[in-house]
C-alpha cells in the first residue's frame, strides 16, 4: 500500500481488515465477523480490533473521536464510508515487509502466524487500495503529510482519576498506582496532565467533590478488573465538550494492560505514545505502591513498604530516590538531603534523568547553606541532563529552583528568564499548580522591584488556584506574598484581613514545609497588628514566637523578630527596651550576613533611630560609620539599601546640629523613593522630611512634601500627622484638629506624637 508514491508499512492483519471493510463496504461488518475473517478464530479479543481500526483510522488521517473513514456503528461493528475509485496498474512486484504485531492480550510476544492464501477477492481489493492516495485526495492527505490533528488542550490539561479495583484487597493500591502510572504514560506522550496529588487534592475538598473537574480539557476515569487470572483495564475519557472515548486491554500483567490500554486511548487523541519499558515488572509495581501510599495520605505504610521493601528492589537508583523523596516529605531535612548526596554519588552515567531530578531536589539544601553560587551550578547541570528528555515536569522544576537560586543571588534577569522556561514546561506538562508556582515567583521578584500592585494581582490568582485545588502545604507562599503587598501599599485593613486567612494556625489548618515559613508568617501577623495600632498585641506575639525558637532555627530569623520588638518598642516611646532588644538583634553577624540584605539595613536603620532617641551621638556615629561600610558593595545594585543610607547619614547629622546637611539627605532620600514609588517608602521619607523642614521654617515647601502624602492620610498615622502639623504650621486650627483625632484613630496604642518629639529618620 502506498500514501503519496511511498510505501505505508501495516501489519497484515490491519491491511486484511481494511481489504475486509472495502469488500463489503455496502453494509456494516460485524465484530465478530471482521475478526473471523480477519484472523480466522474466535478467540481474538474485541480490545485487539479496536486497536487494530483505531491503527487504520490514524493512517487514513482521521483523528481524535472522527470516523470519517472507517465508522463505528454502535452494538454492530464497523462500516467503510469512502466513496472509492480503480486505478489500473502494470504489472509490477511487491515486496512484503514484515511488521510485528503487539496484542493487547499478550504484549510483546511474538506468535507464529500461519500462511494464508490470497483470496481472489484480496488481489481486486489490493488494486482499489492502491488507489487510496487519489481516494483521499481532498481529505487528511492533502496536507503534505500532515500529522493527525490531536485533541487541543488550550492551556487546560487532562486530569486522571482515582481508578476503580474490582480485585483482591492486596491490590486496592492499584487505585492510586494506575491513576499516578496512566498520568506519566500520558505527560510522556505529550499530553498535558495534572499530577495525581493535585487531583486528590482538589477530589479531597468536600465542597467540591468531582465538581471540581469542570476546568479540566479531559477526564479520564480507570476501572480495573481482575477475572481470573486476567486483568482488565479500561479507560473512560470524556472531555469539556462532551465528546467521549474509551479504550480496553487486558493482559495477566495488570500494568501491561494499564500501558496497553493508555496507548490505545492516545492513539484515539491523536497522540503517538511516549518512548519506554513498558514491560510488567515487580519492583515497577512496588514503587508505585509506595508512591500510591504517599498520594493517599498514608505515610506510615509509604514507610513500612520502604522498610520491608525486597533486597533487589532496594539495591536499585529508583528505590533511593524513592527513600529520599519520602524523608523529604516527612520534614526530615537533613536525611532527606544526605540520602540525595548519597545517590548522587551511586548514580550511574545512563540515568540522566534521574541525576537531573536528584540535583534538582537539592536546592533547598543549598539555599539553607548560602551556597547560592554552587546551586546555580548544581541546577544548570540539572537542565543540561534534563533538556531534551521526556520528562517536561522534572525540567520544569529545575528552571523554577534555579531560579529561586538566582532571584536569592540578586540575578533578578536571569531568574525572569528561567521562570518564563518553567512556566513553558509546566504548560506542556499540563500542571497547573506548577504555573501557579511561577506565577508566585514572578510576583517576588515585582515585588524586589517595588511593582506591589502587579504582584498583588499575581498572588491572589496564585492563592485562589492553590486553594482550589486544596493544595494547603502551597498557600503559605502566596500568603505571605499577599501580606507584605497590602503592608507596602499601606493597605492596613487588608494586610490584617488577608493574615486571618491563616490564623490562628490551628483553627485555620495550615500547613508548612518548615518551621521557617511557620515563623515567617507569625511575623507577618505581628506586623499587620502593629500596622493596625495594636503594638502591644503584635509584640506579645513576637516574644511569644522567641521562646518557640530552637536550637536549628534560622539565626538571622530569630535576629529579625528582635529587630521587629525593638522597632515597636521605639513606637510606644520605650527607648531602653527599644535598646535591649536592637542590642540582641545586632550581636553577632548572623543578621548582617543574612541574604535578606535589605532586611538587615532597615534594622541598621533601626538601631540609628533608636540612638537617635537616647541621645547617644557618639554611637549613632559609629553605627552610621559602620552601616556605610557594610552596605558600600550593595548600594549599585539595590536602591531600597541605598535610601535607608541617606536616612541614617540624614539622621547623624541632625544629631550634630549639622541640619542643612541633614535636609539636603533627606531631600536626595525623597527623590529616591518616588523613583521607587513604593507608598511605604515615601510615607517613610516624607514624613521626617516635612517635620525637619517646618522645625526649619520652610513652610512652603513642607506643604509640597504633605501634599504628596496626603493620599493616604486616611491610612497611615504617619500621614496624617505629616498633614496635621502642616496645618498648625498655616496657623489652620479647625484642620489641625481633626487630623489630629484621626491621628489618634489610626496610631491605635501608640502614643500620641508631639511636636516636640525626637525625629525617626
């Protein structure tokens, strides 16, 4: 047979077939007659001739769920529906080319096939099949061999389900193992799929049951059956249309038949299968009881399978990775990154996949090290092992974590590039809570960049997503992301709003990876408090969180919530607990140090005012003096370090009478941060900028700094006050008084402030 001139190679039980359907293209041929004529026996299963016409149907350009060729007509078999035309050709010679056959009922064995003899009829048929490019001509093959078109996904992704076990109890593990098994055969094909733990985990919302599935481009549901000793699987697809599809295999190998009867439906997708083993085998299955028992929320069996697991088993890459991912998601850090050290050294050259997800696992490792520089390393060899396997996910991940390794190295370019790759992949993989992931990290890196509101945006799609598909250990990130937006936008009531998504943490569930992210989200809610005039219940929170510090907890951590306590102690005019606490954040280099470096100036920052307050000017010059040393090689590439340093060189000045000096810091400071443009910045600027200059006599142009704080007086206490000794200054009583009450209002448990009070630069 021939397609444009060129041979097309079919198995000849596909070839018989289509000859059969032609013959008797003037009525429907039943199953059970095709198969009879086809293969000469009874005992043929009707999965081989599906498969058999889906084959034809994929050569004759049909696609997806159309039959324009070869139709299924429903309780009777199929029909020939092309109109066909005779070419008569010379004599010539053909050469037949054997082609293996795979059988759903025992894949990959080789059976002997008796000798036919040609019917007559077959050589007439041969003659119109070879007519088949002209008979085609106008349909799929008038595209220059064009693919058949698959099932179009449009940034959605197909979702499988929890298959349905009619079999033994020991095998109720097949529910999750095929569903997670049936998701990986359809990613490596190319096809789009959401992983198995975010469907349990969006199947898990009570509120949503399979409700939840609407979103998805196809739903496919397994159903599996053991009858005697024989399995069979079959897959029931339905996508967002409505259209349907479903494919069977059955094979005394549970997992040839899931693998057969994947191919089967894909073929139907218009999709070619992925490239692999596809071989039944034990220790496949074991891992994949493993992976089942974790899916289901079963860590003490995912642990006893992992202890009981057989020698052979255990001696094997794959079991290691297995091992190791498991302590990773029980929390266990360091024999989590250990075990992955230990595989990578045992890895052989050939399993380049599994060394790119290793490497990849580990960045968290070097993130909690400082060791950004080698991670990048670590994570590039990742994407070289990676790229070009079939395997989108893994590559995927490994864009993402370098590019947190880069965002945390200050390579905000290069992080926006890999983030753009990660998003790609993931797309391609069909997970979304991937995208969701990026989308989180795109909102980090708007928000180093001082883009609140664009980040906000990013971050409430991030949460609504991550909170529909029920995945509660993700919210966290989105979480604290929201909360710092709304802090620098000074959107007050909405920062505390959005920390009464989590809080309490016991009312609320939440759940975290680490107690890093635990602590980080205390402080949040400390902070939305004191935000919202309530320093006493935010430090009270703070101390709290101090004495649930442990021994492994993050230094630099611990030093922040000091800094914090020292900053709400300054607010409520307590200079000497200000003191002591400040004293105990900058003992020791472990918050100078700390990656976060803008975190670190505004707690020199900090100490400056704090100075400033107790009249100590000859330490505050010797901090300043300091902190100038400390931020020099980080003032070119970050602005927010540079403005705290003007503040603090503004602040020692006005601490030495030198107030000219002190203005014209100040003055460079407020242009700053309107460039930033960042409203807690500018609050944070103006307001001891305007008070300098009306202690200065320069009414005039304090009116014009107030003027550009006065949008958010309604908000921010510091605002108002700004506003208010403006209007004293212009001698305007009746507005001095009511800014003055809202003052009040929003400055909550803070003192009232006063004009005579020390500056806080």
């Amino acid at each position: 047979m021939t397609r444009h001139g060129e041979p097309v190679a079919l198995p000849a039980s596909a070839f018989d077939c289509l000859v059969y359907l032609i013959e008797n293209r003037a009525r429907p041929v039943g199953r059970d007659e095709l198969i009879s004529a086809v293969w000469g026996r009874a005992d043929v299963s009707d999965n081989l001739l599906a498969q058999t016409v889906v084959r034809l149907r994929r050569m004759l350009g049909d696609a997806g769920n159309e039959q324009r060729c070869i139709k299924t007509v429903p309780r009777v078999g199929y029909r020939w529906m092309l109109e066909i035309a005779v070419q008569t050709r010379g004599p010539g010679r053909m050469q037949a080319q054997a082609v293996g056959e795979a059988s759903g009922v025992a894949r990959g064995a080789s059976m002997p096939r008796p000798a036919k003899r040609v019917r007559p009829a077959l050589l007439v048929a041969l003659l119109l099949s070879l007519g088949l490019a002209t008979v085609y001509a106008g349909l799929q093959f008038h595209r220059a061999e064009a693919a058949p078109a698959a099932l179009q996904f449009d940034h959605s992704s197909a979702a499988v389900l929890p298959a349905t076990v009619s079999g033994p109890e020991d095998w109720k593990w097949l529910q999750l193992g095929l569903m997670d098994l049936i998701s990986n055969q359809l990613r490596s094909a190319k096809v789009p799929t959401e992983s198995s733990q975010n469907v349990l985990n969006l199947l898990n919302q009570a509120d949503k049951g399979q409700g939840g599935l609407a979103s998805f481009a196809l739903v496919i549901s397994p159903r599996v059956t053991l009858v005697g000793n024989t399995w069979h699987v079959h897959l029931d697809a339905k996508s967002r249309d409505g259209h349907g599809w479903q494919a069977e295999s059955s094979s005394a190998d549970v997992l040839d038949a899931a693998h057969a009867a994947s191919d089967l439906l894909l073929a139907q997708l218009g999709y070619s299968a992925g490239a692999g083993d596809h071989g039944g085998d034990s220790q496949q299955q074991y891992l994949l009881r493993i992976e089942a028992a974790q899916l289901a929320g079963h860590p003490d069996l995912a642990q006893s399978l992992i202890a009981q697991a057989p020698p052979d088993l255990r001696r094997t890459p794959e079991f290691a990775y297995a091992e190791a991912d498991f302590l990773c998601n029980a929390g266990e850090v360091e024999r989590c990154e250990q075990a992955f050290n230990d595989l990578l050294q045992q890895l052989p050259a050939d399993k380049q996949i599994l060394r790119g997800k290793v490497l990849t696992s580990l960045w968290y490792s070097y993130y909690r090290k400082h060791q950004l520089a080698q991670g990048e390393v670590a994570l590039s060899e990742a994407v070289r092992l990676l790229q070009g396997q079939k395997d989108v996910e893994a590559l995927a991940c490994a864009y993402l974590d370098r590019a947190h390794l880069e965002f945390f190295d200050g390579k905000r370019d290069a992080a926006a590039m890999d983030l753009g790759l990660a998003r790609i992949n993931y797309t391609l993989a069909g997970d979304t809570v991937g995208q969701s992931k990026v989308d989180v990290s795109v909102a980090e890196i708007a928000m180093q960049r001082g883009q609140f509101t664009q980040a906000l945006a990013l971050l409430q799609q991030a949460y609504e997503h991550d909170r529909r598909m029920g995945m509660r250990e993700l919210l966290s990130t989105p979480l604290q992301g929201l909360v710092y937006s709304h802090k620098m936008l000074l959107q007050f009531p909405d920062e505390l709003a959005t920390t009464e998504q989590y809080w309490p943490f016991e009312q609320k569930n939440m759940q975290f990876c680490d107690s890093y992210v635990r602590n980080a989200l205390v402080m949040l809610r400390a902070m939305a408090l004191a935000d919202n005039g309530h320093t006493a219940e935010a430090s009270a929170v703070l101390e709290q969180l101090l004495g649930q510090f442990k021994a492994g907890d993050d230094p630099a951590q611990r030093a922040s919530v000091q800094a914090l306590l020292a900053q709400l102690s300054l607010q409520r005019g307590e200079t000497q607990a200000a003191m002591a606490w400040i004293a105990k954040a900058m003992q020791g280099s472990a918050l100078v140090q700390d990656d976060d470096k803008r975190n670190a100036a505004e707690a020199w920052l900090g100490n400056v005012n704090i100075l400033l307050r107790a009249g100590k000017t000859d330490e505050l010059k010797r901090t300043v003096a300091a902190m100038h040393t400390w931020a020099a090689p980080l003032m070119a590439q970050d602005e927010w370090i540079r403005l705290d340093l003007m503040r603090a060189t503004a602040a020692e000045a006005w601490s030495e009478g030198r107030r000219e000096q002190a203005l014209e810091q100040l003055k460079l400071a407020m242009a700053l941060a309107d460039k930033i443009g960042v409203p807690d910045l500018i609050v944070s600027v103006g307001q001891p900028y305007a008070l300098a200059l009306l202690s200065m006599g320069d009414v005039d142009q304090a009116v014009a700094v107030s003027g550009r704080l006065s949008s958010w007086s309604d908000q921010d206490w510091r605002a108002a006050w700004t506003e208010a000794c403006v209007y004293r200054a212009l001698n305007q009583m009746s507005a001095w008084e009511t800014y003055r009450n809202k003052v009040q209002a929003l400055a909550g448990d803070r003192p009232a402030p006063t004009e005579a009070a020390v500056l806080a630069f």
